[in-house]
C-alpha cells in the first residue's frame, strides 16, 4: 500500500527520479516552455511552483534552497531575478499543463508544460 506517499514513481529509481526533475524545472524556468508526458509535467510542476515560490521570498536562505534543486545558477538567477517580479502579484498558479494528445510510438498522453505568463514572441504582451 502506498498510503503517505507523495508522488509518483514514473518507473525510475529514486535517484533517476531525483534527477529528471531537476533537470526539467531547470529547463522550464530558463526556457519558460517543455514539452513532456503528462505524468511528468504534473510532477514537475509540484517542484517548479515551489521554486517560483521561493523567488517571491527573496531572501538568501530561499535562493540557496533553490539552488538545492537548480543546479544552474544562471537560472536562478533568471528566477530570482526576472521572473520573480513577473509573478509577485499572483498567489499560486505559475504553470499551466496543456494536454496536447498521444505521442506516436507508444501512445504516450503528452503535454505542453509552460509558465502562465510564456509569450512565444517576447514583443506581445501575455494576457492574463
């Protein structure tokens, strides 16, 4: 039984698991849009809203713990520093998971993973 057990395994070791999620909030926060398995993105959102989060906070303590999981510190300093003032007004809700259908070879439900205020062309404004 799985009882007060948070999260999903996604068929790896808990080690793998670790790492593709760091990896994948990393890449969402620097390139503010994934593309990914359904599953995995509501995974990875849990962690990502987290880290936002912490950027809202500010403090040293709040960026070494993001450090903790972003091991790139450019992007965290893209996160604490751009993206924390685009997101200071707002109280939840950083991500947005848009199911984009099945994955050819193995029918995998696929996803688009993206932060709310993502514009593909950085001149139009995001609409909120």
């Amino acid at each position: 039984m799985r009882h007060r057990k948070a999260g999903k395994r996604l068929g790896r070791t808990s080690s793998h698991r670790i790492a593709m999620v760091r990896n994948m909030v990393t890449s969402l926060l620097e390139h503010e849009r994934i593309v990914t398995t359904t599953p995995k993105a509501k995974e990875v959102r849990k962690v990502a809203e987290k880290m936002i989060t912490l950027a809202k906070r500010g403090d040293l303590h709040a960026r070494r713990q993001a450090l903790e999981v972003i091991r790139d510190r450019k992007v965290v300093e893209k996160l604490f520093g751009t993206l924390k003032d685009e997101y200071m007004e707002r109280n939840g809700g950083y991500t947005r998971i848009i199911r984009t259908g099945n994955r050819i070879g193995d029918a995998a439900a696929m996803a688009i993973l993206e932060l709310v205020n993502y514009q593909a062309d950085k001149g139009i404004p995001a609409e909120n």
